[in-house]
C-alpha cells in the first residue's frame, strides 16, 4: 500500500512541473486573415497574421521579400514592420501584414503559416483561400456605341402670321445689336480662339492595344513576335509619355524603370519589367514567343493600364489658344459685319413697314 502511494506522489509531482510547460504552449494562438478573398489577376490584398500571447514573448514571424512567392502562383509585394498591442484583458497581440498578388487566374490555398514564439514553432488554425478573377476586356466591340435617337416632334407648330412677324423683328433687333456691338469695337476682331483637344493616355492606349490584337497577320505569328513586341513597347512608351510625361521613346529599358520606381507601385513595375524584357529578347535577340506568352502579355498590359489609370485624365479640358488676326481678314470681318447690319436694318424697315400697313387696313374699317 505504501508503494501505491508514493506512486501517486511521485505522479502529481510530475504532472505539477509540467503544469506550466502544457499551458504556456496552449496560451499561444496564431490567426491568419485578408482584408479580400476575392481579386482581379494583378490587384493586391493584405495578409495579416496575428499571435495572442498571455504576456510578452519573443516571436518571429516568416520573412519574405518582394517577388518572393508565399505559395506557387502568389507573389509577395511588401511586408509590414512587426507590431505589438495590448488587449483590455491583459493579453498581448503581435501582428504582421503581408501585401500579396497573383498573375493568373485561380483559386490559390495558402496553408497555415508558421510562427515562432520563445524557439517553439506554432502553427496557425487554419489557412486561407485566395480567390483571383480574370479582367473582363471587349476587344472586339470597344468602339461600339448606340446609334442616335430619332426625330422629336416639335410640340409647336408656328402658323400665325402675325407671331411668325413678330418673331422676325425680334430677330432684327438681336441682330442688329449684335453686328453694331462688335463692329465698333476693335478687341473682338483681332483675335481668334482655337481648341486644341488633348489626349486621354488610358483611351488611347486602350485603342491602340485593340488595333495590336486585331492585327492578326502579327499578333498570331510567332516568326513576327519582334514586329508584335515593338508595337507592344512602342505603345507604352507613349503612354507613360501621356501619363506621366516620361520623355521615354529613347529611353533604355533600364532607364525606363528607373525612371518608373518612384511613380507606380512595385507590382505594376513587375508587370512593366516582365513585358519590357521579353520585348528586349525579341527585338535583339531574335527571341520567338508562343502565341500564349503573347496573350499573357496582352492581359498583362491591360491590368498595367487599369491599375495606372488616372480619371482626371481620361476626360481632359480643351486648350484654348488665341491667335492674332492679320489685317485682311479683320478688314473683309469688318466688311461682312457692315453688309450684316445693313440687312439687319432694311429687315427691320420691312417688317416695321408690314406693321403699320396692317394697322392700317385694321383702324380703316
């Protein structure tokens, strides 16, 4: 009996000094959540992992870099600073962002991440899923508008002849002020204005992406790939030139990036570099490209351009410039604007005349 019992001893004794290991290792719980589960191929989505601990402790979240992939298919973009916050409960929670993309359509399945806390690795509860959605693009109907509406059927019908008069010396007297105004002011009639449109950068480089995939002749022939690659590059040279004033039709591909970094987004400059370099292959190097890295590109520059896109360019305000007029056409203005008065008066005489002759015929009953 005496053996059972320090037996029993000897087990809660066991089980008191393993009492803290088994709940400091049930006090850690990893979580993993983004802000989206739903993207179109090249937009971006944070991934936070969090770590709630009972007190503070020495935790180690996986590194990455830009271009790392955190699975096959799913680019890393950036990562956040860690970060520390305590709870009103007393409890502490760390917590790391990760800003992550995909290039292909797919339904990605991150696993759960592993994260050290004290040198002893935890898992997260569970994993997430990545849902990314192709961008829908009409490359055969962009220029398709509706047709014009019929004819509206005035609701007036002007058939009395003494309004129809009336209205006609109105129109006289309009007239006439508006020629002698002018006429007997030298400051209208030395200048002209002219609008100049400007260039919307993401309508036109829609277009001119268009008119590249309609040139089937290029766009399909792999012997050409230097030919669809130059018009491709040449394209988005004027666009970052219309965009971003980038003088860049001379421009390197190097310098071109360069120039780029501080302007657009570490994605977008992926996307940029990877169209630029193949085109390099294919320009210099004779590189023949399969009809599919030729269709990817294509999606890629439309998820480049949606992503760069400006609204306040795309519906630009006209410019006015003013332009002097010679001393011909300001003497042959003046010289209309006087035939225009002395009509508007000899009208005005005429339907002044009419009147009366009418009052006439009207008191002489």
């Amino acid at each position: 009996m005496s053996n059972f019992l320090k037996t029993i001893k000897h087990l809660l004794v066991i089980l008191i000094l393993m009492f803290p290991f088994m709940t400091s290792k049930s006090q850690v719980v990893v979580t993993m959540e983004m802000d989206s589960v739903n993207i179109l191929i090249g937009q971006q989505v944070q991934l936070s992992t969090s770590v709630l601990t009972e007190k503070e402790q020495d935790v180690e979240f996986p590194n990455y870099q830009m271009g790392d992939s955190l699975i096959r298919g799913v680019e890393v973009v950036a990562q956040s600073p860690q970060q520390k916050r305590s709870q009103d409960d007393g409890k502490i929670v760390y917590e790391k962002k990760y800003t992550i993309t995909a290039f292909d359509s797919a339904v990605y399945h991150i696993p759960a991440m592993l994260v050290e806390v004290d040198g002893i690795s935890y898992k997260a509860t569970q994993g997430v899923e990545l849902r990314v959605n192709t961008v829908p693009v009409d490359t055969l109907n962009i220029d398709k508008f509706a047709g014009p509406n019929g004819a509206v059927t005035t609701a007036f019908v002007w058939d009395n002849t003494n309004l129809q008069v009336s209205l006609l010396s109105w129109f006289f007297v309009v007239l006439f002020f508006a020629l002698s105004v002018p006429l007997l002011t030298q400051k209208v009639l030395t200048k002209k204005k002219r609008v100049i449109e400007k260039v919307a950068p993401f309508k036109q480089a829609i277009k001119e992406v268009d008119e590249i995939v309609r040139n089937e002749a290029v766009y399909q022939n792999d012997k050409l790939s230097k030919s669809f690659y130059m018009d491709l590059t040449d394209m988005l040279r004027r666009y970052l030139y219309n965009r971003y004033g980038c003088r860049t039709a001379e421009m390197t591909t190097d310098e071109i990036l360069a120039e780029m970094n501080d302007k657009i987004d570490p994605s977008d400059l992926l996307i940029l570099k990877s169209v630029l370099d193949t085109a390099d292959l294919a320009k210099f190097a004779k590189h023949e490209t399969s009809f599919y890295e030729r269709e990817s590109h294509i999606k890629k520059v439309f998820v480049f351009l949606s992503n760069t896109k400006d609204e306040s360019l795309e519906n630009p305000k006209p410019t006015i410039e003013t332009i002097v007029l010679n001393d011909g056409i300001q003497r042959r203005y003046r010289i209309f604007l006087a035939l225009g008065l002395l009509l508007s008066i000899l009208g005005s005489v005429t339907v002044l005349y009419y009147v009366l002759s009418q009052l006439v015929q009207v008191y002489s009953y």
